[in-house]
C-alpha cells in the first residue's frame, strides 16, 4: 500500500519561504537604497491598499447604520419619521463606544485625525502606530453610523497614512522617504473616498506635506490614481454629489460672489474657532471622564436633530438639496449654524470622523444662501443656485484648510464644468486670504497642533528647535557686580575681563539688571567725577530679556529677536529670577544647523547607500565615501578612543545602525558615538587611505 506524499513537502515549502524572504529583502534594500522604480511600485501598493482601506471603512459604516437604524445611508425624511428617543439615544449609544476605544485602545483615533498626520510628518518622522487605522476604521464608523455629524475623508486620511507610514518603517526607508509613503496613503484615501485623484494628490502636498517636489509628487499621484480605480470599480464612476448643470452666466455675477468670498472667509474663521472652543470645552476636567464625554455630545446631537434632522451624517444629502434650492434663504442659514453646531459637539466631544465634509455642506447652504439672494436682482444673468452652492464649498474647504488649490481641482472634478472655474477660484483664493489673516495663518488642522503647544512655521514647516531646551546649552556664571558697586570699579573689573556684558544681582543671587560692554563705553566717555558717583544699578539695563532653563530654543531664539546682544541671561523663574548662568546667541545657531543637518542628511546620504555596500564610491579627484563592517577591536569604543583620522586616515560621516523594532536607521555621530558591534560605519578618505582600511 502505497502511502500518498504530500502536495507540498516540507523540503519545497522551505525554499518557498526562502525565496520570498530574500525577495522582500531585495525589496527592502533596493527601496531604502533609493531606486526610484521600487519607490514607485511601494507607492502603488500603497495606493492598491488606500482604496481598500476606504472600501472597507464604507462597509464598515453601512454596517453600523443598518445596526442601528435598519438602513443604509438613512435620508433626512427616514430621520423625520424616527421616533426621537431614537434621535437621542442611538448617537449617545455611539459615542459611548467611541469613548471606550480612543480611550482605553487608540487615543490617536479621536477627533478627526489629520492633525494627528500632520505632526507625525513634520515632528515624528512619519511614524504611525500599525493600530490606528483598525482603531480608525472602527471608531469612525460607529460615530458615522450612529448619526455623528463627521465626515468619511478624516479617518481614511488616517488610515490610508497608517498603511503607508507601516509599510515604509518595515522596509527601514529614511524619515524623508517615510514622509513621502504617508503622504501617499493620505492622497490614496481622499482620491478613494470623493473619486477625485488630482484633488486628493494635491491635499498630500498642500497639507500633509505642506511642500511641492517632483520627486514626491510623482508617488503621490501613482498611489491617488491606483485608489481612484479600486474604488470606482466597487461603487462606479458616479461622484457621491450630484449637481444640475450650472454656468457663469455674466459678469454682473462677480458682485454677488465677492460678497460669498467674503461669507465664506469669515464662516471659515468661526468653523475653525468653534471646533477648537468645542474640543477646549469637552477637555476641561470637571466633566465626565473621558470616556463619556463622547457619549455626551451625542446626546446633544440627538436633541439638535429632533430639530433639524438632516444635521446627521457628513452632509452630502444636505448639499445635494442646497444645489436644487429646496429651502428658503432664512432656513438655509439655519441649516448651515445648525450643521455647525452638530459638527462641534460629535467632533469637540470626542467623537471620530473629520470636518471636510461638514465644511462642504456648510459651503453648499451659504452658497445657496447667497444665490437666492442674488437671483431675483440679476434675472437672465443668474448662472443657478447650484453655482453658487458649489462656489460656496469650494470657498469655505480653502478658508478653512488654507489650501485654495485642493479646492479649486475638487470643485472641478466634482462638476467636470470648466464654466465656473473663474468665480470658484476668485472665491478660494479670497476666501483663503481673509481666513488666514483671521487665525494667523493657521488653517483647521494647524490650529489645533498650534493650541497643543506645536507650532509650525507658516503651518508648513516644523519648528527644529522645539525640541532643544535652553538647559543643555547653558553657560556656567558670568561675571556679576552688586548694585552699589561704583562705576569706577565697574570699569575697571570690564576692561580686565574679557567678558562682553556684566549681570547686577542682590545679595540672594536675584538678576536686578544687565550692563552691556556698549554701555560700559557710554559711561567711559563721561566726565572722571561721575565715575565715583555713578553706582551699578545707575547704568544697567532693566528691560533686558531673560529665559528659563526649561524653555525651547525656539522660544529663546525669539528673544534674541528683540535685542542685539550675544547672550542673555538665564533665570531660574519668573518670580524669583535667580542668576543660573548665561545662553549664548551662537550656540543657538549652531544648533538650529546642527537639527537641520540631522534632519536632511540622512536622507541624503540613502540614495547612495546601496552602492556603497557593494564598491567605494569617487565623490572628487582622489576621494572615496566607501561601507566598513569595523572588527571586534572597534566594538564598544568612542569614535574619540578609536581616532580614525589618525590611526587610518579617513574621518565617518554616517553610522548605519539597526533599531530594536527592525528599521534601519542612519545615524550622525559625533566624538561621543561608540561603535557597536552590528554597526555599518560610512567613510570619507583618500583612495588610497579607503582601500587599506577595506582590504582592497
């Protein structure tokens, strides 16, 4: 009796695996060693995964709305008929588990989520927790589903950002690389979720990267494509909003979309500031724990919808109704407050889903508010309320996200109408410029990272020297004088020190005052009697800055912005300005170059790294940059004990360094760095220096 082998042997399954495994590890190496092709291909991935992710995060509310009201997406005139204990109880119910999951699993999952993106990108180096999309897609979808007044495009902002920041830190790419994956993941779930490619890859550069590059650029737009075609081919090449045709029939209609401009910057500004007040509200601690308040806020959404219904959900139901001019002027703009406040309280309160679409329906009421308006004075040269609601949109999405081009390519692709392009675009920029003068250019997002304590510059760029504290920088004690010392002695003790400036403090050590080496001169040049007479505290200054030894850089930079000294001193605190010793203006340069260099040359230096591994590279005439494994002599020494420079003749720039979670990351050492024994240490030297060392 023969006995059957099986269909897989072990032997066969082995090598399989093998393969795969020196597969993904020429990926990796081919990827993090910069070959654009396979960065090309990881985007695409990316964006294959994207439109899964919002294809899943869809089911995943239709699922919640059927548990809940037996329906799928439920109309405002199903809402009207439900019995309003239902109204109130089922977002409250919602809420309810929102609070437990942003609590107790995945508190990055609360609010609407960009925010969060933006400070990995521009603080974190791209890094997202793995959890957060599941906690995402759960969270959003029970806020959406059980009627939070929320949009779809946040979470899956959120999500598809996961799954690209997951996938980069498991091929060990560099922080610049990894910003580019993100970006990719968010680009791939707004072109997914409002089937608008060009919109969603220019909303990655205009507001999670906050920069335009060609070499980023061009993933992005790979990875919002490839998410356009996975979701068109499982809900179909319809848009989620469905306007008439609308033109701009005269330019008489300039006046009437100068005035939504104007509308539209200013409802912008108070969007903006009543999601932030909400959320400042709900986080005081003298409400319920957090993991109620979300509960909370649904309950008063409830109340709010037994009112006016049609609050609940993103508001693609209200905007298609605005384009048809279903209600009058006065209920529109009680819509729009209305949709406002019901946005606030599912959002401020903890709930999960993002404020695109609630900005979207908020433009669309305005904008019809302002057409109905409009269309009795203008008669035959009146384009149609849907114009105007669709101008609308697209003012209060570029007031309230500062990104005026996303708005204007979203509108577009929306309608595909060329025809009102011009009043759309003079709407958005205007719209931008008077939002932006409002909040300081800060747009939705970046206000709430600026109330955090995180400030970006102009939004976009991060602040390097946040992380840098005045401590670590601090000078031991300068010279000090008590105030009654006579400036005769002041002189003297100034033109035997080589100090630039003098510290006047009590006897408890306090700091009563500065004086400069220019002043010092001023009093040089004053009559010989006055040098007896004068004291200390007569000449100091009063008014000279001081910082604390736990303050930024950041803070302490913009200090010196106010003065044209070399130092200033450093207090203990504010209420007792205790004397602890000195900053020093270079020092602070030297570290804003120092956070710049850590921040680009790492990235720099990849696209070269795998050439290196396999030969030295010529960067000049006689000089190679060249990969050396050091021996076990080297291992656990200072670059300081090992002196390289003289022992063999080449100097390290890069030290490449396996993290503990796997990722490969590129190091810049200075005299301080030992060498550990798995390190991969990046050379510059002479040829022939590089050949002895390598054994070539």
């Amino acid at each position: 009796m023969s006995i059957r082998q099986p269909i897989f042997p072990a032997t066969r399954l082995r090598v399989l695996r093998l393969g795969l495994r020196r597969a993904w590890g020429s990926w990796k190496e081919r990827t993090r060693g910069g070959d654009y092709l396979f960065l090309l291909l990881t985007a695409a991935a990316i964006g294959l995964l994207g439109g899964l992710g919002s294809i899943v995060f869809e089911s995943a509310i239709h699922l919640v709305q059927r548990t809940f009201w037996h329906t799928a997406e439920p109309a405002a005139a199903f809402l009207r008929s439900t019995p309003a204990w239902k109204l109130i109880l089922f977002p409250a119910a919602g809420g309810l588990l929102v609070g437990l999951i942003t609590t107790f699993f995945a508190p990055e999952a609360k609010g609407h989520g960009v925010p969060q993106v933006i400070k990995a990108v521009a603080l974190h180096g791209a890094r997202i927790r793995g959890r957060v999309a599941l906690a995402k897609i759960f969270a959003s979808a029970v806020t959406i589903g059980s009627g939070g007044s929320a949009g779809r495009e946040g979470p899956v902002i959120q999500i598809g950002a996961a799954i690209g920041s997951r996938i980069g830190r498991s091929l060990g790419l560099s922080a610049r690389r990894l910003r580019t994956l993100v970006a990719c993941g968010a680009a791939a779930g707004i072109a997914g979720t409002f089937n608008a490619p060009v919109a969603g890859a220019l909303f990655s550069v205009e507001v999670i990267l906050g920069e335009f590059g060609a070499a980023q650029f061009s993933p992005i737009v790979i990875s919002s494509v490839l998410a356009t075609v996975v979701a068109r081919a499982w809900r179909g090449d319809a848009s989620i909003f469905s306007p008439p045709p609308c033109t701009f029939a005269s330019a008489w209609e300039l006046i009437p979309y100068l005035v939504l401009a104007l509308l539209c910057g200013l409802a912008s500004w108070v969007y903006i500031r009543f999601i932030s007040f909400a959320e400042h509200l709900f986080d005081r601690p003298r409400h319920p724990p957090r993991w109620m308040r979300p509960a909370l806020g649904g309950l008063l959404l409830g109340a709010l919808a037994c009112l006016f219904p049609q609050v609940m959900g993103g508001g693609q139901e209200l905007c298609n109704d605005a384009f048809s001019s279903r209600f009058p002027a006065l209920l529109l703009i009680a819509l729009a407050l209305a949709k406002l406040l019901a946005t606030g309280l599912t959002l401020g309160s903890g709930g999960s889903g993002g404020v695109f679409s609630p900005a979207l329906a908020l433009g669309a009421l305005l904008g019809a508010f302002v057409g109905t308006l409009a269309e009795p004075l203008l008669g035959d040269r009146f384009g149609g309320i849907a114009a105007y609601s669709l101008v609308g949109m697209g003012g209060v999405i570029s007031g309230s996200m500062l990104a005026p081009i996303t708005a204007i390519l979203m509108i577009f692709e929306i309608t595909s109408n060329y025809d009102i392009i011009l009043p759309v675009m003079m709407v958005a920029i205007l719209s931008t410029v008077l939002s932006s003068r409002f909040t300081g250019h800060l747009s939705i997002y970046t206000f709430k990272l600026a109330r955090d304590g995180i400030r970006l510059f102009h939004g976009r760029s991060p602040d390097l020297l946040l992380s840098r504290h005045v401590r670590e920088f601090l000078r031991p004690a300068p010279e000090t004088i008590p105030p009654d010392a006579p400036a005769r002695a002041l002189m003297d003790r100034m033109l035997a020190s080589e100090t630039a400036q003098f510290y006047v403090v009590d006897p408890d050590g306090l700091l009563l005052g500065t004086i400069p080496l220019a002043d010092a001169r001023r009093v040089l040049l004053s009559p010989p009697q006055l040098l007896d007479i004068l004291r200390a505290e007569d000449v100091m200054r009063r008014d000279i800055p001081h910082v604390q030894a736990d303050d930024t850089l950041s803070a302490a930079l913009a200090r010196f912005a106010s003065i044209r000294l070399q130092e200033i001193p450093v207090v203990q605190s504010a209420d007792a300005p205790r004397l602890l010793g000195t900053l020093a203006y270079p020092d602070v340069l030297s570290a804003y170059q120092e956070e710049i260099l850590k921040a680009d040359a790492p990235g720099a230096f990849t696209g070269g790294l795998s050439r290196l591994s396999r030969h030295p590279l010529p960067i000049a005439p006689g000089f190679h940059l060249a990969e050396w494994e050091p021996p076990a002599a080297y291992h656990g020494r200072t670059l300081a004990d090992v002196r390289l420079p003289d022992t063999l003749g080449i100097r390290v720039l890069l030290i490449k360094r396996r993290s503990p979670d796997g990722t490969l990351d590129a190091l810049l050492p200075d005299a301080r760095t030992a060498i550990a024994p798995d390190d991969t240490l990046v050379l510059l030297g002479p040829s022939n220096a590089i050949s002895r060392t390598l054994g070539l």
